[in-house]
C-alpha cells in the first residue's frame, strides 16, 4: 500500500478549504473540549478539537458546536453509524488515519451538521457513499488516496453536487485521462487537483462550472502546456499551476486572448521548469500578485517585465537569481517582493532605484557581502527589510536613506554575524533623531550581536548613545 506524506497533502487541502488549523497537541486544553472526550487523547482550544491515536469517537449524549474536529494518526479508527450525531462543525478532518471504505457505514455521517470534511491521506478506492448524508455539505477532500477515477461513482457524485462549492482530489494512481465526471459538481468554486498522471486536459475540462469557478489549483501532473481550457474559466481570481515540471518556457506559450481571464489576481507558476518569465503574463489585465519560486530562472527580458503593469506583490523565492533582475525596474507598481532563498551576493545603487513604491523587501538567506549605501536612495516608501542568515557583518549603512517619519521600520538581521561597537554609533544617532520628530513611529532593528550578549535593539536603545561620534557613515 502506497504511503503519502501527511503534512504537504494536509496542507493542501487546507489550501483549498481556506481553513487553517492549529495543532492543539501541544496547546493547553480549555473548557470547550466536550465532557465525553476529556479520558481521550484529545485537546481543544477555542472550539477547534484535535485527537490523536483513537479507535472510536466517544458517543455525544447532547448537541456540541465546534469550529473544527480534527482525528489523525488513528489507524485502528473505526466509524460506524452515527458516530457524528448531535454534532456541529464547520470543519471535520479524519485525515492521515489509513481509513479504508470498509472502516465507514452508511449512516456514519447521520446526525453530523458540518460544512466541510477532509478525508485526505488515507487508503480509500473511492469516495465512501456515507458522504451522501452529510446535509449541505461545502466542501470535500479526497486527496491522498489510492482513487484511480470517479467512473463507479457518479451516483454519489450527483447527490453532493447540489451544495457541494470546494472539492480536491489526486493522488500518483490516478489515472492519465481527465475525469469528466466533475461536471455534476455544477456549484464548484474551489477545484484543487493534488495530483494526477494526465497529460492532456479536453477544451471542456471545466464543463459544468465553467462559470462558477473561482480558485483552481493544479499540481504535480505530466501536462507539458498551459491547457486552454483555463481560458474559459471567465470568473477565475486564483490559478495555483504549480510543480508541473514538463511544462517549461515552450508550455507556457499558448494563445490566450487577452481580456477573457480578466478576474484573475493571483497566480502561482512554482517549480514550473521556467527559466524567464512567460509572455503570457500579458494576457492578465488584472493580475496583483505572481509567485514564480522553486524555478531557474535565467533572466527577466524587459519586455515580459514591462507586460505585468499592475503587479504589487511578486515572489522569486529559491529561483536560482545571482543578482536583483534589472528588468525588475519596469514593475513600478511593486510594492513587496520576496527575493529570498537565491544566490545574491550585492545590492548595487540602481538595482532598486525605481521602485519608489517598495513597502517590504525581502533578501533573507542570500550570501550578501555588499549593500551600496546608496542602494535605498529612492525608497522612501520601504518599511521592511529582511536580511537574514546573510554573510552581513555590521548593519547596512544604506538604510540611513530609509524614512522614519511616515511609518515604523522594521530591519531583520536575525541570523547574522553583527558586530555591535561604537561605530554603529551613526545608528542611534541617525535613527533617534528621526524617531524624536514623531514618537508614534519606532525603529525595529531584529537580531543578535557577534561582539557581547545582547540583541541589536538592546544595544541601540542602551549603548549607543554613549559612544562618541562615528562618521562612517554620514557619506551616505
């Protein structure tokens, strides 16, 4: 029997529900774990119930309103008829358990009133037909299992399609062909596919809500292009086309009309195999935030840069970058960008200069060994960067450019070798001077010193003030 990682397809469907869930394992219990279950391995906190290591759920004896219920690695879990009666949940998980069909009775669910139920990683061949007596059930997951189609089970299909708005689905059996039988999920919003083994996806791939669905997620499968399906999905917000490996630059050139996908906000291209940014980016009149990580990217051209005009957020995490992208410079809508987790060694003068609207930059977990102390000249919008486990050795004389007036400044060191001495004196000379023409904005410096036991902060706000005065960086 295959295996699944628990916590990547978990999170996924919490991904997909829009729910997330606290691990209340290690969370002191409070009153709102119900009477029934305090000599089981479970705990609660604000309505949210975890257990863990159970075979059957204690039966409830009065009505009990939860926000969420979660059972997990429970393998002898058993769950015959009404077991979730006088039950009220937004959210059940039984997810990471090995339930199998059999380990389910018809009426399982009689009783229970909850909005959505996760059934992800376990070992079900389908979807258990006591889904059926969920009343107005939301939303379903049934990723992580050993389905390899839905072909058996459109009976069951067309009794939850009624109300059913978020279902996800997938697993490495399932088979190479699209399964058609979504059509009769007519109220769908939220689609996450996990994982599958098509390679192809039909022009009506999304017949039957077409023109209810508004977040889909695609991952882990062997499509080498962008589908045109996708292109008749005209309320579209989100599209999460992720770890499509065989897709690359030449699967991402596919002829959308530009100003039918006008709804979509997000998109997500991780670990794509793309190494600069698609021209397709184009087609999206509306898009705001773009995350392209986990890819190589070789280099942004000018002119795909220059096609995103409306993109605030952008993230090119882990994507194999040596240098800030100086096509970057057309995004001047840019408001954050995550440049975390790459290969940049320097921050030169003209590598930000026209992104007056940058408010966070994040540069964690670069091999930084030079900041221009111009580098921050024209930002005076920025209220935080992030500068950890760099190679810094001191605090970047670049940041003196950095408004203190207009917002609270956040600069995160943590993770670096500072050396705290009196010629960070600039620092406090710079920084409470401008903090005193208006006390309601603070400076935040996050981090540790090399030098003596105390944080970065620790030392501005007590030290600083009594060293004499450095010029180092008043040249900036």
């Amino acid at each position: 029997m295959q295996t699944y990682h628990r916590s990547s397809m978990y999170m996924l469907w919490v991904l997909a529900v829009g729910f997330s869930f606290v691990d209340l394992s290690y969370q002191q219990a409070d009153p709102c774990l119900p009477t029934e279950f305090s000599s089981h391995n479970c705990s609660c906190i604000s309505d949210d119930v975890i257990c863990e290591g159970i075979v059957t759920l204690p039966h409830l004896t009065h009505d009990v309103t939860l926000n969420s219920l979660s059972i997990y690695n429970s393998p002898n879990l058993k769950l015959p008829n009404n077991t979730f009666e006088h039950l009220t949940v937004t959210r059940l998980s039984l997810a990471n358990n090995r339930l199998e069909n059999s380990d389910f009775e018809f009426n399982t669910f009689s009783g229970l009133t909850v909005k959505d139920v996760d059934l992800s990683n376990n070992r079900l061949l389908k979807i258990p037909e006591a889904v059926i007596n969920v009343k107005n059930i939301k939303g379903l997951s049934v990723s992580g299992n050993g389905i390899e189609n839905f072909h058996s089970q459109t009976e069951i299909m067309k009794k939850i399609g009624d109300t059913l708005v978020r279902f996800s689905f997938g697993d490495d059996n399932f088979d190479s062909k699209w399964p058609t039988e979504l059509k009769y999920f007519p109220r769908l919003e939220e689609l996450n596919v996990t994982r599958g083994e098509f390679g192809l996806m039909p022009i009506d791939a999304f017949y039957g809500f077409e023109r209810t669905l508004k977040k889909l997620w695609i991952e882990h499968t062997r499509l080498q292009s962008v589908p045109l399906a996708f292109g008749r999905l005209n309320y579209l917000t989100e599209l999460h086309f992720n770890h499509n490996q065989r897709v690359g630059d030449y699967g991402m050139n596919v002829p959308l009309v530009r100003g039918i996908l006008k709804h979509i906000g997000l998109i997500t291209l991780l670990d794509d195999n793309i190494t600069t940014f698609p021209q397709i980016l184009g087609k999206f009149d509306n898009l705001t935030k773009l995350d392209m990580g986990e890819n190589m990217l070789k280099f942004v051209s000018d002119q795909s840069a220059n096609s995103i005009k409306l993109v605030t957020s952008l993230s090119l995490r882990n994507a194999s970058i040596s240098r800030i992208p100086g096509a970057l410079q057309d995004m001047r809508t840019l408001k954050d960008i995550d440049l975390s987790f790459n290969g940049i060694h320097s921050i030169q003068r003209q590598d930000l200069e026209d992104l007056t609207n940058l408010q966070t930059l994040n540069l964690n977990n670069n091999p930084l060994q030079y900041i221009s102390d111009n580098a921050f000249k024209k930002s005076k919008k920025l209220s935080r960067v992030e500068f950890q486990n760099t190679q810094l050795t001191a605090v970047p004389c670049a940041i003196k450019n950095l408004p203190l007036n207009d917002t609270d400044l956040t600069i995160d060191l943590t993770g670096n070798q500072i050396e705290c001495t009196c010629s960070l004196q600039w620092l406090y000379k710079w920084g409470s001077h401008d903090i005193a023409s208006n006390r309601n904005h603070d400076l935040h410096i996050i981090g540790n010193c090399l030098t003596i036991d105390s944080t970065i902060q620790k030392y501005f706000d007590s030290t600083l003030r009594d060293c004499p005065e450095s010029f180092l960086c008043d040249h900036v």
